[in-house]
C-alpha cells in the first residue's frame, strides 16, 4: 500500500532586512509512493511560496477545485503562537488534499516545492526545460547538499584535520542510504524571493 505523509512544522521568524520578517515552516515528507523522486526529503517554505504553488496548480489542473489555503488576514500576528499555529495547520491540510490527488501529483512544480529550496522563478525556469538540470536532478542535488547523516555529524565533530584527509564527497555516501533516515532542516538564507 502507498503511502505519503506530510507533515508541516517548527515555523521560525526569518529577517529579510531590518523592516521585514516572515515566518517559513518545515515541509517534511516521508512516502513510498513511485511518483517522488526522494522517499524523505524536508525543506521550508513561507506562506507567499504556498500561494504560488495553489495558483501555478490551479491553472494547469482546472477542471479539479483545489482545496484552499489558510486565509491571508491583515490582523495576522507573527508573534502570537495561536495565529502561527493556525496558519500551520491550515498549510498541512492543504497539502495533504493536494497529495491525494493522481492528477496534482503528476506536476513537477509540485515535487520540486516539496523536495527543493529553488525559488518559485527557478522551479517555473526547470519545468519549461530552461535550465541545464531536470526535476529529478534538483530534487537529488537538494538532497545531497542539505541532508546530513550520523556518520557525516560525526565526521564534521571530530575536526577539520580528519575531514581534511577523507576524501570521499558527501554525495557518494549519500547514494548508498539516501532513504534511510529523516532529515533535519536548516533556515534557508533568505534569497529564496524577493
């Protein structure tokens, strides 16, 4: 039996300058189904990103009505934990009506939401084929840049002495257990948008 979990959490305040914040969640998916190109991946995303991905959806699947997104209200309150937490669950809903659906599932701008950090400008370049790399190779990049393994935590803490004589990359490790152990996301710099 397929399946495809999804969990929206550990929202943080992130600064875009001295005027601006916005509060990002981890996306954390764990699946066995065929259709994704890794079966744990984690990344963060920021409300606007969601309504992005709600509308490029819509547009290409328009005969299914998407189910919508928390709403957007001017009284929302970073700072109260009810308001953040609300939007939190609202955002996990959403996502888990998108992933019930064979149709939705099939866009690529779907997959690299979950499974990248590209911004909504690359993911659009890389499904229109004006990029050198596909979906799957920016899923499997994303991955191997971001995701750390015990041996890899254990490698970094002993020094950089040690780390300095193994050559071996972190993607060739990578290749052998990708799948093996849940990611723990970082907070993204904040050049995913502007």
């Amino acid at each position: 039996q397929e399946f495809v979990t999804v969990l929206v959490r550990d929202p943080r305040t992130q600064k875009e300058d001295s005027w601006h914040s916005y509060i990002d969640y981890e996306i954390f998916i764990h699946t066995n189904s065929m259709c994704f190109t890794r079966k744990t991946s984690c990344v963060r995303r920021r409300f606007r990103e969601f309504v992005w991905l709600r509308q490029r959806l819509q547009s290409n699947a328009v005969l299914i009505q998407l189910p919508e997104l928390p709403s957007k209200t001017p009284f929302f309150n970073m700072n109260n934990p009810h308001h953040v937490d609300h939007r939190r669950q609202g955002l996990q809903e959403f996502l888990e009506k998108i992933l019930q659906d064979a149709l939705l599932l099939s866009d690529s701008r779907l997959h690299l939401f979950l499974q990248t950090q590209l911004s909504p400008e690359d993911m659009e370049a890389c499904v229109s084929g004006q990029t050198k790399y596909s979906v799957a190779d920016a899923i499997h990049k994303f991955a191997s840049l971001n995701r750390r393994f015990p041996i890899e935590e254990e490698e970094r803490k002993k020094g950089k002495n040690d780390a300095d004589s193994d050559s071996e990359s972190s993607s060739s490790r990578l290749r052998a257990s990708d799948d093996s152990i849940a990611c723990g996301c970082k907070a993204s710099p904040a050049s995913e948008e502007s």
